[in-house]
C-alpha cells in the first residue's frame, strides 16, 4: 500500500524544514559509530573501576571488545506503581544476557515521579521538568562508554519521552524499550469518574473517594486509562523501539517475563559486535516521528504528546511543529474507544486486538510509513500481531484477528468511531492551543460564553465551592504556562466542571497549564502559546470577556476589539510563591530558559524557535545538543 498524499506531504516537509539539523545529528552519529564503544580503550584503571563489582568471569569477558555488554537504565521505585515491577528486572535482565554468552550492568536509574500523587500539589510544579532531568540522567548513565547498547526500563508520563530524549543523544547505541504493563481492570471507568463527581458536589466523604480511587488503582501496573502512561507505550511499538506485541501484557505473568527475556536478547544481537547492527539514531527518523503522531490521533492519545512528541523529534534532528500535528488529525480517523474516550480501559484493548490490529488497519489505509527501521528489523508490517506464550514458553506472535475481539473498543479503518483523529490544533488571537476531543460530545465542540479568571486552580475550586459558577462560562486558568511555575497539569478541575456541564451549563477550560492524558468530556483549550508569563494575550482577559473556543474550524479567540486588548495592561501574579518549597527552588533555571508549549517545553537544545511562527515548509534554525 501506497502511504497517504497527505501524510507524504506532511513527512516531506518535516524532512526539508529539519535538514540542516536532522544532517548534524546524522554526521555526529555517523562519527560516534566509527569511535564505537571500545572497552580496551580505556585507560587500565579507567576499566577496572568499571567492572570492579564484577565476578571473574565477567571482568575476563569485559576486558575484551568480542562480548556485548548491555546497559539498564531503569526508572524502578516501588511507589509508584507503574515501575515498581521493574524491582526484578535487573536480575531477569542479566539471567537472559547470560544465556547468550553476553553482560548486562545496571547503568543507571533516573527519577520516576507520579502525576497521580502530586496531581494538584506543589509536586506537580517540577513533573514538565522532570523529563529533561530524566534525559540528563539518562545520558549520565551511559556516559561511562562502557556499553554496546542499552535496555530502558520505564512506563509513564515524562519518563518515557525523558528514557527517549537521552537514548537518542547516544544515537550510534541500539536501544530497546522494555515495557511493564498494565494492571488488571479494577472498578469500572465509569464509576469511578461518578464518585468523583459525587465527592466534588460533596455528596459523598473522604472515605467513600479513597475506597473508590483504591479499588481502581490496586495493584502493580500502569493505571489503565487510556493517558499519557499507556500513550507513551503505544508511540514505543508503533515507532520500532518495542519488541512486536509487548507494550500492554499485564505485569509478573510468564509472557511479560518472556517478553522481557526476547527483548534482552534482540539487544544484545543488534550491537555493532554482530552482523545486525541497528542503533536508535537509524530507527527514530522523520518517518518514524510521523508514524507516532498518526498512532496519537488514531488512538485519542494523551495531549501530552504535542509537547513530548516534539521534544523526541528535536533530541534526533527533526522539527516537528504544530501544524504537522494538526494537518494529520484532519485525515487520521479515531479507531479506538478507550476510557476517558469509551467506557473501558487498555487491558480491553489489548483483548479487542491490540497494537497490532491497531497497526493493520492503519498500514493497509496507507496511513504508517511500512519502510521503517525498527529494533526487530527491516519494516513495520512485523508489528502486525499478538504475542503469546508457546509450550516452550518462548514468545509466540501470531496474526491477529480479521475482525475486532471488542468493536466498541477497537475498529477498523472504513468503520471508524470518528473520522479525523482525537486532537486538534486551535489558533486565533489567543495564539495557539491544543484540545482533545474524542471523548467531548459533538454539541460541546463549539462553546462561546464569558470568560472567568483564575491565577490558580485554588481560586477557582473556591468559586465552585462557593456557588459562583452557576453559568455559561469559560474559565480562564492562567499563569501555568512553563515559565510560570513549570507547567502543571489542572486535571484537578476536571470533576467540578463536569458537575457545571451535568447541571446544563456550557462549560469549557481555557489555560496555559496541562490538563493530562486523562483530558475527558469538559472541551478544553490547553497549553495556549504564548503564555501569560511571556507576555500572551491570556495575561489580558478580564472576567465578562466573551471567548469563542471552536473546536470544529479549529479557533480560540477573546472577542474584544484589538485597540481595547492593546491598551490593557496584562495581569501580574506573585511568581514567588511557585519559586520554592518541594524542591521548586532547583529548577529556577529551567523555567528561565523552557522554550514554549509549541516547540517541546524543553530545555535543551540551542538557537530553539521561540513562538509558533514556525511556517510548515520553511528552514529550520534548530540545533540539537
């Protein structure tokens, strides 16, 4: 199958918009393969320190340049629940690099924080962050030069895109993503989204709420909603960094351990020792970055994306802006139906069918460029099945089914649930922003009303408590831009709003803040660029303002004439009470220097576009680290 006119437009501007940085990643890859790790390199003492804690037989291999020696880097701590089956993998790691005559050394870990718990608390302040630090940390742990390739261990939010941003500063290393999976489904979607809403019209205490929100998130696992966590591992299989079949298998079963096992070994057979040599800075190109917004669209995945994706691209070379995102959503249909899209969760998903099924339909549309690298080899149509375990308990794939296990949850190509993807970009006098819109109801796409401002979610959870929000309305949330206080999510506000919208109020959220993967059935304009911080439009609405959110032209817009916006002066807000406590104070510096939404809210990287006046087709002045 031939790909997509459009999608072939929307890569080959991407490829001549990024040529002069994605040609310096390539050449300084290029020269990295040619200085391959060489452990006899090193000076004597240099690579006794390395495998000092070796046993002998180890430290004999280590001394020479013939057996691999994979690296781990791991995001395990036993809080968060997503990570906290990764406890065991180090050893099953080093078990099945053993069977293949190789070594495996635990590189390093890097910090694994949960949106979850800080969801609402100072903690949330540094979770944008904790991506760069994370690809700081990464690339810390490979430093030592003492590795062929490397495993990444790690699920959710920011960790997935940070494990990807470093891996790919060490573009000549093979890179094998390794998932956990996801717990099995505790109470349903919907129930759990009710008793939210009850507590939030206080109908219900604190104990009703915890007993709730405990039967749904109840045992190890990534949470089963379909958001950021299990986005990151959707963009993995369908971009080539997973092993085929492996992204949603439940934890501590025999097939995650044989999964795990098979993607060791694939590692250790793809380094530059071996006759297969296949390093990430070949596998992460412009076809594979598209391929990734497609799955996002075609999945109603998280909003997150627009910002991580972005970064991904910019750490291999490419610019990937705005406009390429929302150019694909207008042809990419919604295939899945996945909480808070549908009712039920991604463990229905991988029973409808799976990644897999998902990657049929869209490869045989002509939607995914099939002519990709992935860690399993040459091409995506591979990915087109479902793993099992065999009688030997070796991994099995299988084709998967001709028709959908779950129709309501997972469909094909010319039965879609809607056809353009679940995210789309808004722009106006606002600027630009991003709303999900696959799970909002087709009346709520267009709300136009006054606007309500707020300088926190505080102040406006107050006014909802207070009954002041009994009304057509948009709330404004603004000041959570990166600059401001590192970008928060608001998903806090999400079970008031839905009480407004229950009670037959227009209700919509407009905010330079995030609103997560979680983002349900409130229409919600986030991420608006420029931020009131820098100096946007959002610093100017006054409460009364009529705002128009247009979520089927793709507009954002404060209907106020342009003269009386010129002579307002914008909003201040006390920037020091986000400056400090809960570590906030560290990060002074990122917040100094974080480009904007648009361009990945990212840190590194240098000459990086500033706005979104980045015209699709037009030169790109990006250069990576």
């Amino acid at each position: 199958m031939s790909i997509n006119a459009r999608v072939g437009e929307v890569t080959e501007r991407i490829i001549k918009r990024s040529r002069d940085s994605r040609s310096a990643y390539v050449e300084r890859m290029q020269q990295a393969i040619m200085n391959k790790p060489r452990r006899t390199s090193l000076g004597c003492a240099n690579l006794a320190h390395g495998f000092a804690a070796c046993p002998i037989g180890e430290k004999n291999a280590l001394s020479g340049e013939v057996v691999p020696n994979l690296g781990i880097i791991t995001s395990y701590n036993d809080m968060l629940s997503a990570h906290q089956p990764y406890e065991r993998y180090p050893e099953l790691i080093r078990k099945a690099a053993a069977e293949v005559g190789a070594v495996a050394q635990v590189a390093g870990g890097v910090p694994a924080m949960c949106d979850g718990v800080t969801q609402g608390f100072p903690g949330m302040d540094l979770s944008l962050f904790s991506r760069d630090v994370i690809g700081m940390s990464t690339a810390i742990g490979l430093s030592h030069d003492m590795y062929d390739a490397a495993v990444f261990l790690g699920v959710c939010d920011k960790i997935v895109p940070g494990l990807a941003i470093g891996a790919l500063t060490f573009s000549h290393l093979p890179a094998v993503f390794i998932p956990a999976g996801p717990m099995p489904s505790g109470i349903s979607n919907e129930d759990k989204s009710h008793t939210r809403q009850l507590y939030a019209e206080g109908k219900v205490g604190r104990a009703e709420l915890l007993a709730s929100e405990s039967a749904a998130y109840h045992s190890p696992g990534t949470c089963t909603f379909y958001g950021t966590a299990n986005s990151n591992q959707m963009l993995m299989e369908i971009m080539g960094l997973h092993m085929p079949g492996s992204s949603f298998v439940n934890p501590n079963t025999p097939l995650r351990d044989a999964l795990t096992k098979q993607a060791v070994k694939r590692a250790l057979s793809i380094t530059a020792l071996g006759n297969e040599y296949i390093p990430i800075g070949k596998i992460i190109d412009e076809r594979a970055i598209v391929n990734g917004v497609v799955g996002l669209h075609a999945t109603g995945g998280s909003t997150n994306h627009t910002m991580h994706l972005v970064a991904i691209a910019a750490a291999a070379g490419i610019t990937l802006t705005w406009d390429d995102i929302s150019d694909l959503s207008d042809i990419i249909p919604l295939l899945t139906r996945v909480y808070p899209n549908g009712q039920e969760d991604v463990n229905a998903f991988q029973a409808a069918g799976g990644m897999g099924f998902l990657m049929r339909e869209l490869l045989d549309a002509g939607l995914l460029h099939e002519d990709v690298t992935t860690v399993n080899g040459k091409g995506l149509r591979q990915y087109t099945v479902e793993a099992n375990l065999a009688d030997d308990e070796q991994v099995e794939l299988v084709q998967v089914p001709e028709v959908s296990r779950k129709p309501a949850v997972l469909t094909t190509y010319d039965k879609p649930f809607q056809k353009s993807g679940g995210l789309k970009v808004l722009s106006g006098n606002l600027g630009k922003a991003v709303i999900k819109i696959s799970a909002v109801k087709p009346d709520q796409h267009i709300i136009e009303a006054p606007a309500r401002v707020f300088h926190t979610q505080e102040a406006f959870l107050k006014a909802f408590s207070d009954n002041e929000l009994n009304c057509d309305m948009i709330a404004v949330v603004r000041f959570m831009g990166p600059k401001a206080c590192g970008m928060p999510e608001a998903h806090k506000l999400t079970p008031a709003l839905g009480v407004l919208q229950g009670r037959g109020y227009k209700v919509a959220l407009v905010t330079d803040g995030r609103m997560s993967g979680a983002s349900g059935k409130i229409p919600a304009a986030i991420h608006v660029t420029p931020e009131a911080a820098a100096g946007g439009l959002i610093g100017k609405i006054k409460d009364g303002d009529i705002i128009r959110l247009d979520a089927v032209k793709g507009t954002l817009d404060v209907l106020v004439s342009y003269r009386e916006l010129d002579a307002r002066r914008p909003a201040t807000t006390n920037f020091a009470a986000n400056a400090a406590g809960t570590g906030r104070e560290l990060f002074a510096a990122f917040r100094a220097v974080v480009s904007s939404a648009d361009t990945g809210a990212r840190t590194f990287g240098m000459d990086m576009p500033k706005t979104s006046e980045t015209k699709a087709g037009s030169p790109s002045q990006m250069e990576t680290i």
